[in-house]
C-alpha cells in the first residue's frame, strides 16, 4: 500500500481547501482599513510558512522502533506486523467466545422466565385450563 499517494490527495484537498477560503476573506478585504489588510496579509504568510514547513517534517518523519528510530518499512514495521496479525488473530477467538456467553446467558434467562411463568400456572389455585377459557378472559378483562 502506498501512503505517498494517499498523504498527496489529501494534501490536495486541503490545498483547494485553502484557496477557497483564502479567496472568500479576500472578497472582503477590500472594505477593511490598510493597516488591518497589511496584518491579514502577514498572518497568511505565516499560515502558509506553517504549512510548507508541516509538509516537510511530514515527508521526513520517522517512526521510533523499539531499538531506536526506523523509517517506514524498518524492522519496526516489521515488528509491529506480527504484533498487530497476533492481535487481530487473539481478538476473533476473544469475540466468538463472548458472543457465545452472552447467548447463553440470555438463553438462561428466557428459560428462568419459562420456569416462573410454568412455577406460578401450576402452584395457582386454578386449573390450567382456565386460562384458555375464553369466558375467563373476558372476566379478566372486566376487572373480576
């Protein structure tokens, strides 16, 4: 995979970005006093020396390994490579294993809710019965 690419699009983006906004404010400039342009106008150089100078620590940046400092495809890449597949492949098993819990905590809990609801049908004074009759639902139903 190639970041230079990536890191040049996006550059780009920002570039337009920055044109955009830097032709809104100049569409407004034009009715501000002199000494308040003259400062905008400095302000825009030190922005856009900020940005040239970010550029170029961005293009040199280095990433420190465990031994010290590597470049991009160093031996700290490579390190932190079978560091990060050893990681994703402990993190499915992990995953599965609390997907697994957690069904089978919520299958206990729908049978303890069964077990009640048959509990309380069986140790009730009526007969099972009962409940299917549809005139003792509508005796429910009337408040008796």
């Amino acid at each position: 995979m190639n970041t230079d690419n990536k890191n040049f699009s996006l550059t780009g983006a920002e570039t337009r970005f920055g044109y955009q906004v830097a032709a809104r404010l100049s569409e407004g400039s034009e009715q501000l006093p002199m000494d308040i342009t003259e400062r905008l106008k400095g302000i825009r150089h030190m922005a856009v020396d900020r940005h040239r100078e970010r550029r170029t620590a961005l293009a040199h940046a280095v990433i420190p390994g465990r031994g010290g400092a590597a470049t991009m495809g160093g031996d700290a890449g490579e390190a932190s490579s079978w560091r990060l597949r050893l990681g994703l492949l402990l993190a499915i098993p992990t995953l599965l294993c609390g997907l697994y819990a957690l069904q089978h905590y919520q299958q206990e809990r729908f049978v303890g809710k069964i077990a009640d609801i048959d509990t309380a049908l069986l140790l009730d004074n009526l007969p099972p019965q009962a409940y299917v009759d549809p005139g003792f639902t509508s005796f429910l139903r009337q408040g008796g």
